[in-house]
C-alpha cells in the first residue's frame, strides 16, 4: 500500500516541481511590468503587484516603430503558417496514400532538413536575396520561415493522415464522392489535432525568429517584433519594467494561441474519434 502511495505520488510532485521551475519566470516577467519603478529597484522583492501600473506597456507601445513591426510579425508569421500547411497537407497525403519510387528518400530528407540549422545558412541567404534585390522585403522573409517549418509540419501531418483508416476514404468514393472530396469531407475533420499541432509548432517558429530578418531587413520599416525587442533593451537598458512589458507583449499572442489550440486539439481529437 504504502509503495503504491509513493509511485502515485513522486510523479505528481515532479511535475509540480517543474510546473514551477518553468512558469515562475514568465510570471516574474509579466509581474515585473506591471510594477512601479520603485518596487522593481527595490531590495526586498515585491511578488505580488498590488500597485499595479500600466506605465511600462505605455512606454513600450510609444517606441518607435513599433506597430510597423507587429503588422510585419503577423503578416509573415501567418502567412508562413498557412503556406506550410496548404504545401505540407497536400504533400502528407501523398506520402501516407501513394507509393511511388523514391518515397522513403523524400522522407529522409525532409527529417535531415529538419535537424539542419538554419543559422549557418544565415549568409547564403543574404547573398540570394541580395541577388535577387529583395532586401528589406517581407516577401522573402515569408518564403524562407514557410521552407523553415514546412518539414516538421509534413511529418507531423503525415503521421495523422496515416492514422486514419482507408476504409473512411473508400467507403466515401462508393458513396459517390471523388478523391478529393473525401479528402475534404471525411479526412480533413479528423486531422483537427494535427494541424492545430502543426499551426502553434509553425506559429511559434516563425513568430520568435531573429537571426535571418536581422540580416536581411536592416530598415526599420521591414522589420520584425524580435528585432525591435533586442533594440528596444539596447534602448532601455536600465528601465526594467519597459523592458518586462515589451517583453510580455511580445509574448502574448503565443501564450494566447497556445491556450487557444490546445483546446481546440483536444476537442478536435475527440471528435475525430467519434465519427470514425
């Protein structure tokens, strides 16, 4: 009794352990914007802000060129999201449905893509879009992060689409439908957790990239909210809440999206199992 007392408890104390370990900073962050001056510079720790301000967010939504660069992060990250997922869809069906000749060497190369690093091609990059004279474009920068997720966006897809039974797509086509409706109408609502999986990975990815749009977009006006947030700390060095509420605003949407999509996974994957 007393050994299965312990294997049930042990776990749930590590969990809580790190529940903790990992979400004190981002509460430490948000706290410490919404924090006077007084209470940040102090040296007895203020943990809870009963003084609440929303002077930092003012003066980091004030920066310059600030709201030029949230419509850059959303355009390109959404943009890129979308186009990996019509690209990484269409390509998943064909991988989990068909056998064609070089197959399995596809997906090979789509997992070393994957595992490649995209920073050491950082100045290959520079160079074509240089080339190409689309600096200081989000059109490439779009191109680039939709080729920067697509990989893991496949093989993710792929492996729901493998999932589902071929007996929902045939008994569909007896029915009457063509291939491509019972994609839509009997396949696709069963992939919700997939591509809700996929969208936050992509979401994620594109939203906090830095190295590439630092290379190739140096004008203010192209840029996007990573680089703003490394200048707006060279900026405001010393003003911590400024920093923290810059910081938490950026953070934001993919806190937002992510309590969003979990959600809507799991009740997507409760679907899908019953109309299968």
């Amino acid at each position: 009794m007393k050994r299965s007392l312990f294997g049930r408890t042990w776990p749930n104390v590590v969990a809580v352990l790190l529940f903790i370990g990992l979400v004190f900073p981002v509460y430490w962050m948000f706290a410490t914007a919404f924090k006077p001056t007084g209470d940040i510079i102090s040296e007895d720790p203020v943990w809870i802000p009963f003084d609440a301000t929303f002077e930092h967010f003012k003066t980091a939504a004030e920066a310059d060129h600030f709201w030029t660069m949230v419509m850059n992060s959303v355009t390109v990250t959404v943009l890129a999201v979308v186009f990996a997922l019509i690209v990484g869809l269409a390509s998943a069906f064909a991988l989990a449905r068909m056998r064609f000749k070089g197959r399995r060497g596809f997906i090979v190369g789509f997992m070393i893509a994957q595992m490649a690093p995209w920073e050491v091609m950082t100045i290959a990059i520079y160079m074509l879009v240089r080339d190409a004279d689309m600096l200081n474009s989000l059109v490439p920068l779009t191109f680039f992060y939709t080729i920067m997720i697509l990989p893991l966006t496949l093989l993710t897809l792929r492996g729901f689409v493998a999932a589902v039974p071929r007996e929902l797509e045939e008994a569909a086509m007896v029915d009457g439908c063509s291939r491509i409706q019972a994609f839509r109408r009997v396949i696709l609502p069963l992939l919700a957790p997939g591509l809700m999986a996929s969208s936050l990975f992509g979401f994620i990815t594109a939203w906090n990239e830095f190295a590439l749009v630092l290379v190739i977009n140096k004008e203010a006006e192209a840029k996007t909210l990573p680089v703003w947030l490394n200048g707006f700390q060279t900026v405001y060095g010393d003003d911590w809440g400024a920093t923290m509420a810059a910081s938490s605003m950026f953070a934001i949407p993919i806190l937002v999206l992510f309590v969003f999509l979990q959600r809507r996974a799991v009740a997507g994957l409760t679907d899908g199992a019953v109309k299968g």
